[in-house]
C-alpha cells in the first residue's frame, strides 16, 4: 500500500506534508529534558522543556527546583515570564501550514526554502535556550546564601555537568526527535523522492 | 585397595563428626558459627533494601502501633493512636485534640492491644488497620495510604473492650465484647450484687466502604469476661466466636474465683441470624452517650460528635442468635482455622488444647443437643461439639495461628514455648522455647483463610536476660522464626515499643504502593491554611490573634510579628507550602504549654501559645528540614495588656 503510494508521482508531496505533519509533534512531547541527579534525590528530579510550557515529573516539581535554587540565588523559573513560550508555537504552527501550502506547489525551490527556514529556526531555537542557560546560571542574587567565588550554574545544552551537588544532565526528549523526522522528510521530498521530469 | 578402604572410614569418620557437632549447635538455637551466618542471611535486608512483609505491633499500655520492617526486625514508625505523642503533635495541636474526646471528656491514654487488617474475601487488604482501646472501651482504625489515626469510635455499654477488633472476612463488621461486665445500663449498685446487675456486651462495628464506622447492634449477654474473638470464615463466614472467663460471675479475686468451674464457654453469635432480627424490628433502641472521632485528611482536622443511641439485641427474643460452647479452663485465644471449620479454644489454665467442629456445632443445634440454657442461651452438650483435642502440650496455651499447610501453632505462656501441631490429626510436631512467657504470636495473615506464612513472630512479655539491662524496667520482645521447614528455627529476636500484645503483618507489595508521599497543597481544606507566602497574615479578633503562617525551606513567613499582648490567645497555623517527598518543618515557640507541631508537605497544624510575660520570643523549625535549618527561626514581640504596640509581621524587610 505504501511502496504503492511512494511509486506515484505524488511521492514527495506525501512527504512533505508528513514534514509538516510531524511539526504537530512538538505539542504531543517536550524538546528538551534537564535531569537533576543527587543524592537525596533516589528518582532525580526531571523537567521537561516543551515547545509551549516546562513541565516536571509532579505538578510540584518546578517548585521543588526553584526552592533548591534560590539557595543560590537563581532566579526563580516562571513559565509565565518567557515569552518565548507564547510565540513559539505560533512559529510552528505557521510552519506547519505552511509545510502544506508548499506540498501542494510544484516548485522545489520552495520545498528546499521550506527546509532551510525550519532548519535556521531549530537553530536560533537551541541558541536561545542556551541564552535562557546562561543567564540562569550566571545572573545570581548577590544576597545568595550559597555563593561560592567563580561558581556558575548553567546547565549543559548537551551532556552532563556537576553543579555542586547535583549532576546536571540535558537531553533532546521525543519532541526533538518529530523536528528531525519533518527535517529528513522535507529533506527526501526534495532530493531522492522528488520526481525527475 | 586396603588403603582407599581406610580412607574412606576416616572420612565418613570426620563428616560424621562433622554434621553430630551442627547438630548439636542447632539443638543450642545455634550459636556455632555455621548456624549463625545462616540465620543472619535470612534476617539481613541489605542497606536501601526493602523488607518483605509489614508488621504492625500493637503498643500495648503505649497505647500506640508500631510498625516494623519483617524480616529485619526494624522499627519504622509509631503511629500515634490513643496515647498523646508529643513528637507528632498527637493530641497535643488544635487539629487532632478532638481525637481523643470520650464521653468522659479528652482522654490522653490508652490499652492497645489487637491490631486487625482490614480483609476482603477472608484474606488481609491492606486497606486500613483497626486496633481496640481496652481500658476506656474504643476502636480505632488507621488508614494505611497516610499510617495516619483516621477515626475513633467509642463503645457505650462496655467495660474494657478486650475481645476486639476481630474482623469478618469481607469486612462487613469488626466486633468489640466486654472484658469487663459492668450494670448495663451504668447504674450506683453494690458490687456484691453482680450476678443480679452485671451485664456483658458484644458489640458488631459496621464498616462502610469509605471505613467508617459505626455501633450497628450490640447483644446483651451474661455477665461474664468475653475475653478474646474471631470471626468464622468459608463455611462459618456468619458467626462470630467469643471466648468467655469467669461465668462464675465473681466479683473478687478472680485469679481464685474465675477458676473454679471445669469449663467455661465459647459464646457462638450467628450475626447473620442478628440481621434479620434487626430487620425485622427486634432490637430495641438504648439511650446511650459515645463519641465518634473522625478525623480528615483534607480538611487536616479531626472532629468529634456524640450519639445518642444504640441499637440493643436481647437473647431471650432471639432464639438461635447465640450459643454457648463449653470450653475448658477459662479459654483465652479462640482461633479459627483457614478452612472455618475447626475453633481452637486455648484454655489457659490446661495443658491441653480443646478443638470444636463448627460442622458438629451446626449438627448438635439441629438435634437440639443441648445440656443447659442460661438466660436464653442453649448451652451446647460438649461431646457434641468437640473435635479434638491436643494433648500434654504444654503448660498455659494461650493463642493459636495458622501457616495454610495443615499446622497449627500455639503459645504457651507458663511453659514458655511454641508448638507446632496438625490439624485434623492433633499430634505435636515440634516445639521451641520462647524468651520468655510468649503471649500472642502472629504469622502473615495467620488468622486469614489464606494464610502468607514464612515466619512466626512470638511477643513475649518478659525479656529477663536476653538483651543489655536497662534498670528495672526492661524492654519486652519479639522473636521471629522461620516456619518453612518441618522444624521452626529461630532467627531474631528484636524489643519492641510497649507491650506488643499482638500483631499482624502484610507482604509490603500490597501497602507500599498507596503510600501517600505528601498531601496535594491544592487539596487542603484547612479553614486557616494559606496557599502562598503573600497570604501569611496576624489577624486580631479581641484577645485571639491568629497567625496564618507558611514554611518553606528555609524561613517561615511572618518571622517577625509584633503587636501581641500578654492575655492574648494565640493561635499559630501553619502551612507547610512544601510540595515534595519527605520535606516536613516542625515549628515550636519558646514558653508554649504544649508540644511542638510537625507538619508534612500541604499539610496545616496549630499551636496555641498564651505569652505570659512581656519579652521578645524566638520560634524555630524543629525538623532539620534542610541546608539553613538553623536559619528558619523568627521572633514574635509580646507587649503588657495594655500597650498601644500595633500589630504588624513581615518577613524579609531587610535594613537599609
């Protein structure tokens, strides 16, 4: 039935729009896990960075990490104060429909543009989030409790890290995973499935 | 040839030598050092394991349940039930005083002594623990989500709720009968008139589907002591067997009076029987005045409110509601067996072991059998119902459980020992010592149609030599064994908080599961609670000033209140804002007539403190909560009666 429909002419729409489609899975799981290991801590302590909200393993759970921060003068993490989580799946969703406008044209060139806008966004993305790292980690209160000279707190974008006592680790979640997907599928739908006139 | 001969004549000579000397060290309860590694192995939970079974203690005149880890013997909790405990507040914060509250006004104390499980289909749930309050006649139960005191139900009509609260199989009712008779109702008689005025009472405790409960009828009886129970269950799921001591009806020196008939009874209630009876209008409504205590675990509070009657059944209108089976020497423990046919009456005075068929019991009613009535009650004729019995046991049998393999175990207090006997064909199977004077013994659902097995734990009552002295007042013990081989073996013997009188235990994948981690703060029902530091407010109301506080790790909000005067009545709730496992705060101020308060995450307490003299007093967290525990401290400023100090509170309003 598939190999049925990837023989059709309309191989690389299909595939275009499935790019579009997987934009939808940025809303279904987070991009991002940050995992705090420590030792009072036996099932660490998860957040997870969506494309719309940061969520924990408990409802409870950002509070819990905001308590343990403000004993080194982090500023207190606040869905609402970041605005990028307002606008951003706007983005998406303007890509996504986007996407479907593009399936339906016949020029490939918009195909490719497609691609490299969604590619730049997931760039400026990332690059963002380390810009919300790094001002976590290094904007501290002077009035801290815990301040010790040279001690910076911002998590790794990628891989593991010990911020005093806790092990820090972050990691693309499954939300990653679907932008990938639609980046490989729009990268198909232009190259091996586009049909050679 | 000769040679290899010879060889192995010395070997068999050295393995013979061998396995007579183990022999001899398990025969000693193993002190060799084979022996011992053995039994460490099988009590030792390695760091950060889990024990296999659940086993809650009953504290005795700690008035308390303790729960242990089995098979390590470790203590983990006591949860706090009909005693104050000042550690948790119990008893002591505005929120669990009502707990307490009897006919006879707040009661600090009491006698705990049998834990029971809640069942369904005749096999422990693990839903809720219910425990009887002797002296001041009461029945608690402990909701095993929280190990928290849920609701507490006094007994009118009784005196010392000892025969409770044994339970039927699918947790339709528990049962609460009078140790001691009393004039019912209360009345200023001669004592001497106790065979005219004396009343027993056997009450049958409704338990709704939430665990509520409630004195659904009571059965007025002789004036004998109705010592212990247990339900039947299978074939006898419907009856209700009570052991009986003293229907000589003695009112002084019982240890003389109370033993001088041959047999005493075992009072059989067909409760089903009691059902139609009060369907069909045969009871009769009985003024009375007891407290019902609840207490709820969104609201944080308990309450208590006082009913007015109950519902009373008297034998003489009730035929074949109750009967009597005749039981040597003042039975104490009355077991039922996992199938329900066999009741094991332990007469303590004997040395024997009197075994009745619930069948032949059915049988001998049927034919009438009977050899006696007292005050309505057939009294069954003893041949007629006996099974079996077993024999030169022991001296002083008192409690009887079941492993579900066909064996029976019983204690014998005065010979200090457990023995292992079958069922059906009554011979003794084996015996161990007991250090010393064993009283109940508990397996894993050793009293339930299906029952866990695996270990024996026996609760003795004195310890003697058996661990370092502490002066004259000694811990008493529980030893466990192992029951899975044909002999028991004695694995560890563990001391205990109070007297454990008996226990029960659970296998702790059935309970660990619902463990609540901390209460949702979104939950809280709390009139006084606050959701968030910006709420934390003194608000004065005359001479009450109440304090809505909150605590997070590391401050409390206020921490600095000024503004209140001596005279005042202070009222301090507070809000643990906390949101996560095991993050309790405790919080006491200096002067306070009472106990500190420890309250868990999303979870509101009060402490009432009433200044008495002008001054600045610290307050503090007790529970070393976190990093800057020593931090979370704060003052409240108390001015003379008259003073013009305004109230104010603030936290964090630093100088500039």
């Amino acid at each position: 039935m598939i190999s049925n429909l990837l023989v059709k002419e309309n191989r690389s729409r299909l595939f275009m729009l499935l790019a579009s489609l997987m934009l939808m899975g940025l809303f279904l799981f987070p991009l991002w896990k940050i995992r705090l290991e420590a030792a009072q801590y036996p099932n660490g302590v998860n957040m997870y960075i969506w494309i719309n909200k940061i969520t924990g393993d408990t409802p409870s759970t950002l509070q819990n990490i905001n308590i343990l921060n403000h004993y080194i003068g982090m500023q207190y993490i606040k869905p609402d104060s970041i605005p990028e989580l307002k606008y951003f799946p706007f983005v998406v969703i303007i890509m996504s429909l986007l996407g479907i406008v593009v399936a339906f044209s016949k020029k490939r060139k918009l195909f490719i543009t497609w691609g490299i806008i969604l590619l730049v966004l997931g760039i400026l993305g990332i690059y963002d989030f380390y810009l919300w790292e790094y001002d976590y980690g290094h904007n501290l209160s002077p009035n801290a409790p815990i301040k010790i000279p040279g001690m910076v707190y911002q998590p790794p974008l990628l891989g593991s890290k010990m911020l005093l006592n806790f092990n820090a680790i972050s990691l693309p979640h499954t939300g990653s995973l679907f932008l990938g997907f639609a980046m490989v599928f729009n990268f198909l739908s232009f190259t091996l499935l586009w049909k050679k006139k | 040839m000769e040679k290899s001969k010879f060889k192995w004549l010395a070997y068999l000579f050295i393995m013979g030598f061998i396995v007579s000397a183990c022999g001899d060290n398990s025969k000693q309860q193993s002190k060799g050092a084979f022996g011992d590694q053995d039994v460490a192995s099988q009590v030792y939970v390695s760091p950060g394991e889990y024990d296999e079974f659940y086993a809650f203690m009953s504290g005795g005149f700690s008035g308390q349940v303790s729960v242990y880890g089995l098979p390590s013997g470790r203590l983990f909790k006591v949860i706090p039930v009909f005693s104050v405990d000042a550690e948790k507040a119990y008893g002591f914060n505005e929120e669990t005083k009502p707990m307490l509250n009897t006919s006879l006004g707040f009661i600090p104390w009491d006698d705990s002594h049998h834990p029971e499980l809640s069942q369904t289909n005749g096999v422990p749930d693990g839903r809720w623990l219910f425990i009887n309050g002797n002296n001041t006649p009461r029945v608690a139960r402990i909701d095993l989500t929280t190990f928290e005191t849920a609701e507490i139900l006094e007994i009118p009509n009784s005196g010392g709720n000892h025969s409770s609260p044994f339970i039927t199989e699918n947790s339709e009712y528990l049962v609460a009968g009078t140790r001691f008779s009393v004039p019912i109702p209360q009345k200023d008689v001669s004592i001497k008139s106790y065979k005219e005025n004396f009343k027993g009472s056997l009450s049958y405790i409704k338990i709704a589907d939430d665990g509520e409960m409630s004195v659904a009828f009571q059965i007025l009886v002789p004036g004998y002591d109705y010592d212990l129970a247990h339900s039947g269950k299978g074939k006898s799921h419907g009856w209700t067997f009570f052991t009986t001591y003293n229907t000589e009806e003695s009112n002084t020196l019982l240890e003389i009076g109370a033993s001088q008939r041959d047999k005493d009874y075992i009072a059989a209630v067909n409760w089903k029987k009691a059902e139609e009876y009060i369907a069909a209008g045969k009871a009769k409504t009985m003024p009375a005045n007891y407290a019902h205590n609840t207490y709820d675990e969104h609201s944080h509070m308990a309450k208590s409110e006082m009913l007015k009657e109950v519902k009373v059944l008297i034998p003489q209108e009730c035929p074949g509601l109750i009967y009597y089976l005749p039981t040597p020497k003042s039975p104490h423990g009355v077991d039922v067996d996992p199938s329900g046919e066999y009741i094991v009456g332990n007469g303590k005075l004997s040395s024997d072991l009197t075994v009745h068929s619930f069948s032949k019991m059915l049988k001998a009613i049927e034919n009438d059998d009977f050899d006696d009535e007292v005050d309505g009650i057939p009294v069954i004729n003893f041949e007629s119902v006996v099974a079996g019995s077993v024999k030169s046991t022991g001296l002083g049998p008192l409690h009887t459980e079941f492993d579900g393999k066909g064996n029976a175990y019983t204690t014998f207090f005065i010979s200090s020992e457990v023995i292992k006997w079958k069922i059906g064909t009554w011979e003794v199977l084996d015996r161990v010592p007991s250090y010393y004077s064993v009283g109940h013994l508990m397996i894993p659902g050793g009293d339930s149609k299906a029952p866990f097995g695996k270990y024996l734990v026996s609760l003795n009552k004195i310890t003697k030599d058996r661990f370092l002295p502490t002066g004259p007042e000694l811990t008493q013990s529980a030893q466990l064994f192992d029951i899975t081989g044909d002999k028991m073996k004695l694995l560890l013997d563990f001391p205990t908080i109070g007297e454990p009188h008996y226990a029960q235990a659970i296998p702790a994948d059935i309970i660990m599961k619902n463990s609540v981690k901390y209460y949702k703060l979104d939950e809280n029902k709390h009139p006084h609670k606050i959701t968030s530091e910006d709420e934390a407010k003194v608000v004065r109301k005359g001479n009450v000033v109440r304090v809505y506080m909150s605590s997070i790790r590391s401050h409390f909000a206020p921490d600095n209140i000024e503004g209140v005067k001596v005279g005042d009545k202070v009222y301090f709730h507070l809000t643990n804002l906390e949101q996560d496992w095991d993050v309790p705060h405790g919080f006491a101020v200096m002067g306070a007539r009472t106990s500190e308060i420890l309250v868990m995450p999303g979870q509101t307490e009060t402490l009432v403190w009433e200044p008495q003299n002008p001054g600045v007093y610290p307050f503090y967290c007790t529970d070393f909560c976190s990093a800057l525990h020593q931090e979370m401290q704060g003052y409240i400023r108390v001015s003379p009666k008259n003073s013009k100090v305004e109230l104010k509170w603030s936290v964090g309003e630093f100088d500039e």
